[in-house]
C-alpha cells in the first residue's frame, strides 16, 4: 500500500506550509494541525497513512504525542520531523513509539526514502 494521505503536526506555520508543499509533489494529499490536541481531533475523524510530528511544540511535546496516539491505538506510520540530532535521539524517538526520524526540513532524498517504506 502507498503512503497517499499525510498528516503533518507542526506548530510553525512555515515549517508546515514548507512540508506540505513537499509531500503534494509527491502526490500526497496533506492535512495539518499546529499541534498535539488539533492533531487527536483531526485523528479521531480522519485516518492519514503517515504521521509527519514535530519534536518542540508548546502543549506536548513529539514525543509526548507519538507516545498518546500509540498508547490509543494508533498504528500508523510517525515520523519525528526535528532540528535535533544528538546521540541517542533515534533510540528515544523508537522508545516512544516512532517509526523514523527526519531532519527539519526533510531533504527530498530523504523523504522520498520515508515515503518509499513500507
């Protein structure tokens, strides 16, 4: 099964506005929340095929929320999109329930590899 739904959680607009446009040229459709709350709602009524989610964010942090949605049942796709690269961050993101981590922005390379897997 191809990836063609995107949920995108980021609370910078640019970063989500800059994303967005990425996956579309890759023929995505792409949803977006500024957050991890807008992000459970957004959840709750519509089923994307990837999860893009943001580390740093003001109400839960990525973790936090890749953490709530795996707990809840959800088992799609989450990939940690962040500025972060210190030792050890992929071993956290994995612990919590994510799938792979991106730089911030995503290389096209890089993306194209993500939305490759399956």
């Amino acid at each position: 099964m191809a990836f063609s739904k995107a949920l995108i959680v980021d609370d910078s607009k640019l970063a989500r506005v800059t994303l967005k446009k990425k996956l579309e040229s890759f023929g995505l459709q792409v949803i977006a929340a500024d957050g991890a709350i807008e992000a459970y709602e957004l959840l709750a009524s519509d089923q994307p095929d990837i999860v893009f989610m943001d580390h740093l964010m003001p109400e839960a942090d990525g973790f936090d929320a890749t953490l709530h949605l795996r707990q809840n049942g959800c088992t799609t796709p989450i990939i940690m999109c962040t500025g972060k690269e210190h030792e050890g961050y992929l071993a956290e993101a994995l612990a919590v329930g994510a799938n792979y981590i991106l730089g911030k922005p995503p290389g096209d390379e890089d993306l194209a590899n993500v939305l490759a897997m399956q």
